[in-house]
C-alpha cells in the first residue's frame, strides 16, 4: 500500500499544481470516497444569483478528469482496497467478517457486516460545488446525489442522513444569510422526500462553497443488490437523460458573449433555458422508485451515472462482474438540444462519446431482456418519466464501450418541446 500511496501523492501534487486546485480538497475528495468509487471533481459555478460577478473566484470551470488524474487517484482507492483486504486477514477468526466479506471500493456504496447477525451496514458520501443559481434546488440536488448511490444498490430506505456544508467566505453576510439556509432547506426537504431525516454533519469556512453529505442505512442482505450478476443476453437501461453537464454550461454561457457565440447558431436561448430548467429538475429527481423496480424485475447489477460519464461509469459496473462480459451501448438519450451544443464545441464534452460528466444522474443498470420493456414502462407510470433500453451484455472481457455511431434520443420528443418533460 505504501508504494501506491507515495505515488499517487507524487501524480496528485503534480495535478494540482497543473490545475490551480489546492491539494486538499482532492485529498479531501479522495478520504470521503473510501466509502464509495467514484472519486470525481464534479462540476463548479459560480453561485448565487446575487452579484454573480463578484464570486466568478468561488466555482471553478467544469472540466473532465483526465486519464492520469483518474488513475492518480484510484491508485489510493487501490491502495486501501490491500490495506483492507489485509485487515480482513487478520480478523478473519471472527465469524460475522468470514459470513460476509466487507466490501466497498469499487463500488457505490459500503457493505460493512455488523455484528448483528444477518445485518449490514451500507454506507456512502459525496460532496461537490454548486452548479446552478437555485440555492434551494442545489440542495436537493446534492442529496438526491448522495441517496443516489445507496439507490444504485437497490437500497430503498435510507435510516439516516448527515450534511457536509462548506460556507463560502467570498460571500457577504447578508448574502450568507439567504443562500445557506436555504441550500439547507433544499437538502432537508429532499431527505423527507426519500423517507429520511438529516440529524446532524459537519460545516466550516471555506474559500469555496460545497454542499453534500452521508447515508447510511442498516438492512438485510435481501434489501441491497450486489453489483456484479450480469449475464450474457441482459439489456442495460437508463433511468434518467445525459446532459446536464452541457445544459447548466450553456446556461452560464448566456451571460458570456465571447462563449455563447460558438453555440447561438445551433439553439436558441429559450432552447438553452428549458435545457436548463430540465437539467436542474432530472438532477433533484430521486432514483428510489427506480431502486425499488431493481427487486421487481430482477436487476442483476446497477450503478448511478455521476462524474465518470456514462461510458465511464458502464466501465467501472463492467470491470466488476463476476461473468465474462462486456457492455455495448448503442442509444443515448440526451436532454434536447445539447447533443448540437456538444458537436458544435468540439471536443469540450464529449457527450456523444459518453465521457461527459453528469451529476445526480439516472441508474444504469442491467435487466433480464424479458422484463426491461416491463420495467421502463412501470417505472413511467409511477413517476411519469421515461427510462431507456441503451444497450447489451454480451459475452467479453468485462469492459464497455459506445458504438461508433449510436443512435441520439432527445428528451423530451419533438412533438413535446413545449412541455418541461
């Protein structure tokens, strides 16, 4: 463990300096996802809707993890993946850790045997920047990305929820005063909403404004899907559009004349504030629903699509199987009008290619071919959104690719532009 570790401290403080980002807060980032994989440097904006101007130093640019970012820090995850692993060697005598294995790295959330017969402990984190001007809906945003990775686990019921709060000290007093309570607000409500309570977490000054927080939950092992059964003949689903990355980008872009002329001849602004006003509502949308179907028609392994993008996120389910298989997406569909945005910007995105990043995106999952159908048309009749069939499980060597020229599905339809979904 301790050459991983060395070496990833070595890439990271190279990676910082290259970006501008103080060491800590990827070290930070790294130390809250040793309960959950997906480390990731999530979208940043300027915040507030008051005097935008003055905090342009408080966000920072979304950009994509790059490859050796990436293997920088799982390196450390690898790390204490051994460190682990060996832990477990040595406590092996106790019959609860022989009975279920810990396990957790590499996936979205923990599994942690307790001590208690028969119950485990399932545990994730995630925090990010804001990334849109509603302090009330970013809060809801953050924590319906938090429960988004015990969901991805088919977890239904979260038993409690603490709240990481990272107050800006660029912000004024009285600008403090409205927006932090209210990104609270937002937070706590969306708690309720997925049958839990927020009952304590940590907040401190900081340079820069971040929101998220804990889950836990204790359940049997019948209440949680382990990630690794696809099998050959599966079809992968979606639950939620990609885009949001691109939409909440050309949403600021309004305001920046020098950007929004490299996409105005591809959409317009009413285009760009729908796609907007979608994004922001798919982003606080809760994957419970979906969770509780995963039981129902026999989901065989999930994740939720976040920073990695969706051809990232497929590689990491993929990576983890038990089978020889691998995943092939042929369909995505994409909030209207940001598969234009994202061509006419070049490589910027690249959401045609899966690789930009979303945030509290939908679950992808795979299903038995003979119940996807069933399930996307059930999960619609709850909620009243739809969900996709994007691809397949075919025998492999368990990885995930796009195909060269897969088909763009744009959400909502054309003859239902004028509606939000």
């Amino acid at each position: 463990m301790e050459t991983n570790v060395q070496s990833a401290h070595q890439d990271i403080m190279e990676i910082t300096a290259r970006r501008n980002v103080p060491p800590i807060i990827l070290v930070l980032v790294v130390a809250n996802h040793v309960l959950a994989h997906h480390v990731i440097i999530s979208m940043a904006a300027n915040y507030t809707s008051y005097h935008k101007e003055k905090f342009s130093s408080v966000g920072r640019s979304p950009y994509l993890l790059q490859v050796r970012e990436k293997e920088a820090l799982e390196k450390l995850l690898e790390g204490l993946q051994q460190d682990s692993n060996a832990q477990e060697s040595e406590q092996s005598h106790f019959q609860y850790i022989a009975a279920a294995p810990r396990i957790g790295i590499g996936m979205d959330a923990s599994v942690t045997p307790l001590r208690h017969g028969g119950l485990s402990l399932v545990q994730t984190t995630d925090f990010f920047y804001p990334l849109v001007d509603d302090p009330y809906m970013m809060g809801k945003i953050s924590c319906a990305n938090v429960l988004s990775d015990l969901y991805a686990m088919g977890v239904t019921d979260t038993d409690n929820m603490l709240m990481l709060l990272g107050v800006s000290n660029k912000m004024s007093e009285k600008e403090r005063d409205i927006v932090v309570p209210m990104m609270m607000r937002g937070f706590k409500d969306q708690a309720e909403e997925g049958g839990t309570a927020v009952t304590g977490g940590q907040t401190v000054i900081n340079p820069w404004m971040t929101i998220g927080g804990v889950a836990t939950t204790v359940c049997q092992s019948n209440e949680f899907i382990m990630p690794d059964n696809a099998v050959v003949g599966d079809v992968l689903v979606l639950t939620k559009p990609l885009g949001t990355q691109v939409a909440v980008n050309a949403y600021q872009w309004l305001d920046q004349p020098e950007r929004w002329n490299r996409v105005k001849l591809v959409v317009t602004e009413d285009d760009v504030r729908k796609a907007y006003q979608r994004a922001m509502f798919s982003m606080a949308r809760l994957n419970r629903t979906a969770a509780r179907l995963m039981h129902k028609y026999n989901a065989h392994g999930a994740t939720d699509v976040t920073g990695f993008g969706l051809l990232g996120h497929a590689k990491n389910l993929a990576k983890i199987q038990k089978n020889e298989v691998s995943f092939v997406i042929h369909n995505l569909p994409i909030i209207a009008k940001m598969a234009s945005i994202s061509k006419a910007c070049g490589n910027m995105f690249g959401l045609l290619q899966g690789h930009s990043a979303e945030t509290s995106g939908g679950l992808l999952m795979a299903l038995p071919r003979e119940q996807a159908a069933a399930f996307c048309k059930d999960i619609e009749k709850q909620e009243g959104y739809q969900s996709w069939i994007i691809g397949i499980v075919e025998k492999g060597n368990r990885t995930a690719r796009i195909i060269d020229k897969p088909r763009v599905i744009e959400v909502p339809a054309k003859d239902r532009d004028g509606e939000l979904w």
